[in-house]
C-alpha cells in the first residue's frame, strides 16, 4: 500500500522555477522532496561512505538507498528548474550545492531582502481600487502582495488589509461601510467578515442594475427572454453538438456565456443562431453563406452590426452601431434608446476628460471601450455647435445621438409622417431629419434637414438664435454661408432698375433685410 501511494506522489511533477517568485517555489519544492523522503539529501548534505569488507546486506541495502536518495534529489531539483538556469547549475555535484546556489542568488542576503520588502509595501500603499475591480479582484491583488512580503520574512497583518480596503474602496460602498462602524469594532473585524459584507452589497447593486452597462437600445424584457431561453434549450437538444454550452445556457442564462461561434467567430451568441451559417439563405440575393440582415448585395442596404438580443433573460443596454451606406462620417444616427451621444472621431472634442464610464455592450454581447466623456463642436448650416457630455468610443462606426440625452437636455424629438423633428425648449424647430433605410441620419451640414429655410428672413434666424438648441454656449452664426456667397459669384444676377421694380423683387428684400439688420448689430 505503501509503495502504490509512493509511486502515485511521484508521478506529480515538481514545480519548476524560471527565475520569478522564487520564495513561493522554495516553500512548495521543499514540500515535494520532503513528501518524497529526499529532503534529507539537501538539509544534511551526507556523505556516502564505501562500504566495508564482507558487508551484510542491510549494509549493502543501506548505502544502496542513501546514494540514491541523492541522486533523486539531484535529478529532482534540475527537472525542477528551467532550461536557463539548469545551465547555471548542471556542473554543481550536489543537491546541497544547487539549492544553496539557488538560495544565494535568487533571495539573496538580509539586506537585499529588506530592500524587496520595502519595494512591495510600497506597491501596497499605492493599490487603489478602480471602478471597473470588483471586490474579489481587488483582495486578491492584496493578499498576494502581502503573501510575499510574509514569504521574505516580514509581516503583514490582514489587519492592515482590512484598514487598506476600508480607506481605498470606491464611494459605492459607502453605505455598507457606515453599516460596519455602527455595528462592529472596525479594530477586531476579519478579512473574511469585510470581504462578505462588501461582495454582498456589490451582488445586490449587480442584480438590481441586470447587469447593465452604458450603452444603447434596451433589450427584449425578461418575460419574453425566458420564453426565448426555453426555446434555445430545446434546440440546444436538438442539435447535438453544442451539449456543454447548453448546460451552461441552462445554469446561467446569459447572452455572454456563449464561447466563440464557429463560423464567425464573435461571441454572444450559439452556432445554429449565427448570421454566417454556410446554410443561411439570404432572401436579398438569394445566395448562401448569409442572411439578409448582413447582406451587401444593395447599395443602399443598412448594415446591422449588432440588433436587439434574441435570447435575453434580463433587461440589457446595448450599442447598435449601424448606419446607411448613403450616409457621410460626418452624420450623426439619432437614436431612441441610446443612453449618451457617442462619436468614433476625437478631433471632434473641443474638451476630452476621464469618465466612469469604462465600457459599453454591443448588441452581440461583447463590450467595447470609452476612452474618455467631453464636449464636441460641429460644422452645421446653422453654424458652430457644441454638444456636451459626448462619450469618446473609437471602436464603434457611426456617430449617435441620444434622443434620452436631447430629451433630458430639454429638447423636444418627434417620429412621425416618416421625419423625426427635432424642437428645442421653446417649441422652435431645429432640424427635420427624413427617414432613409428604416434609420434617421443627421447632416448637419445639409441644409435641407434645417427646419426652416436658409434664406429666410434675418427677422427669424433674430428669433431662433436664443433658443435652446444643441448649442451650449456659442451663439448661431448669422451672416450669409460661403456656399451662398460662391454660388453668387457665378451667377449673373439683374439688379432692379429703379425703387419700383425693387419692391417687386423677393431677393432684394431679403438682401435690404440682411443689411438694415447687420447695421443694427
């Protein structure tokens, strides 16, 4: 019995050692050799002596076992180490020899280790929990830290990494920490009770936000994502080949868990569900290898990267980034679900700060980054604009535009007769956008989505430079575009004769107007 568990031990392979952390591999190698019985070889460093005339045989047996003892040692500790540094050792006759060797060099002495110890309480003191950690992550990080500090022969206590969560924390867990002071002695409050109390809030504030992040376009609701996860069970059955994410779709439900499809891929979503199947049918082009949501067979075929999820179980947020091949870079795609203007182009920003905002959830599950939150000024026919509080995301290709964020800002938006109008506080029209592809796309520099015209009175424009429109701070510019004045420039126009025929002639109204009221100014 005792040979069989011997024989099984020795069939685990020992840790090797590449030159990192080797205060973690000394603990667990000389765990392995003690465990093997070989530990001798190295903490005595014995002698085999030669044995004497006419020896018996447990003389014999005895300077048989403790040579081999040593030579195990030794073959152990140079599997044991890698190929770098097995050619710093292979000519060290002794395990004695190569471990001390190990030791020296890679612990080194008291004073080198002081220095390491000081180096890593450093690196403690400047650990700050970031938004984007949870509380797992954030212990773990610390207790490593101090595991190696306690491994160089110094302490820490899980005192100071209770006092170092409480003070490092974000706001978030404010409330729970409160909670802590009015009911325990914050001095004698484990670790493990601190962990617990924090990791509960943290689940509490995931489950009532569904897992929510900043993004676009709300997913199905929960009652119609269950009836879509009993169907997904059913064809996970059915198809045969997916057995293992079927039983993860079943414990956890979630559009993430899906592994990368094999035909795209992308995760978020299951193979027999995925646009790209070889045996999807287009019925655009009516060719194989696709459907008709990806299609690109028209010219003026919207594009779908990411739609609303076909299996939810909770309310989601998501980014659909999507736009109409007749469309500019420049337009913008208003959108009535997404939570916050975003654009891809940085030039744009007239001010770029940091957000909280780390990250928003397309439609195929995945997240992509926010690299930062700020204010943005765009050409239009009515002039220079800002819009505030715009997410920079390089990842995504279109611009959008929140109507939540208008809405909230005061605005006015209405979808109808296949427009969407766009009012500000005082019920003036700004823009009126005309639906294209199922999708309304924004050009500020078309003058034609300006609500009214841009050869109307000054009188009007007078009236409508006040209002609440996406400018910000800057005013509209009043005086005559470029494009008018190079279009004037190419024409021959006839001017009146006399008074008569001025009164007569709209254009030369408008153009007294236009002077009467830069006059004015």
């Amino acid at each position: 019995m005792d040979a069989e568990a011997s024989f099984s031990f020795s069939s685990i392979a020992p840790p090797v050692f590449d030159g990192e952390n080797y205060q973690i591999w000394a603990v667990r190698m000389e765990t392995y050799l003690d465990a093997m019985d070989l530990w001798e070889a190295v903490e005595e460093d014995y002698e085999v002596l030669p044995l004497p005339d006419n020896p018996t045989m447990a003389q014999i047996k005895n300077h048989k076992d403790r040579k081999t003892r040593k030579s195990k040692t030794k073959a152990c500790l140079f599997v044991a180490v890698s190929s770098t540094i097995f050619t710093r050792v292979m000519s060290l006759k002794s395990a004695k020899a190569i471990w001390d060797y190990l030791k020296t060099e890679y612990e080194g002495n008291e004073r080198i280790k002081g220095m390491q110890v000081l180096n890593l309480i450093r690196d403690f003191e400047l650990q700050k929990m970031k938004e984007s950690e949870t509380i797992k992550e954030y212990s773990d990080k610390l207790q490593s830290i101090a595991n190696k500090v306690r491994l160089l022969g110094s302490d820490l206590h899980d005192s100071g990494i209770v006092e170092k969560i409480l003070v490092t924390v974000p706001e978030k867990f404010e409330a729970t920490i409160t909670t802590l002071e009015n009911t325990k002695d914050l001095s004698k409050i484990t670790l493990a009770e601190l962990l617990n109390a924090l990791q509960a809030q943290e689940q509490r504030r995931v489950m009532r936000q569904g897992g929510a992040v900043e993004g676009a376009l709300p997913a199905k609701h929960q009652e119609e994502g269950k009836m879509r996860k009993k169907k997904n069970k059913k064809n996970f059955a059915a198809s045969g080949d997916a057995t293992t994410n079927s039983n993860k779709n079943k414990t956890e439900g979630t559009k993430g868990n899906h592994p990368p499809c094999q035909h795209c891929g992308r995760k978020g979503h299951p193979p027999f569900k995925c646009w790209r199947r070889p045996d999807a049918k287009c019925s655009k082009c009516n060719q194989l290898g696709h459907e008709a949501v990806i299609c690109k067979g028209k010219a003026q075929q919207q594009e779908v990267e990411a739609q609303v999820a076909d299996q939810e179980v909770e309310d989601q947020l998501f980014v659909a980034t999507c736009f109409a091949t007749s469309s500019s870079s420049e337009s913008w795609l208003i959108d009535s679900g997404c939570t916050n203007h975003m654009t891809y182009d940085k030039e744009m920003f007239k001010e770029l700060e940091s957000t909280t905002i780390t990250k928003v959830r397309i439609g195929n599950g995945d997240h992509i980054a926010v690299k930062g939150k700020g204010t943005i000024a765009i050409e239009s026919c009515l002039g220079t604009k800002t819009i505030s509080d715009v997410l920079y995301v390089p990842e995504i290709d279109q611009n959008l535009l929140s109507v939540g964020q208008l809405i909230e800002k005061g605005f006015k938006v209405i979808f109808e007769d296949r427009h969407c109008l766009i009012k500000d506080a005082a019920d003036q029209e700004i823009f009126k956008v005309r639906m294209r592809g199922k999708s309304f796309s924004l050009d500020p520099m078309e003058e034609n989505q300006a609500a009214f015209p841009i050869s109307e009175s000054m009188t009007q424009r007078n009236q409508n430079e006040n209002s609440n429109d996406l400018v910000d701070d800057s005013p509209v510019r009043v005086t005559r575009l470029l494009s008018d004045i190079y279009q004037r420039c190419n024409i021959a126009v006839c001017e009146p004769a006399g008074y008569e025929d001025a009164k007569k002639d709209q254009r030369w109204i408008v153009a007294m107007q236009e002077e009467l009221f830069m006059i004015k100014r």
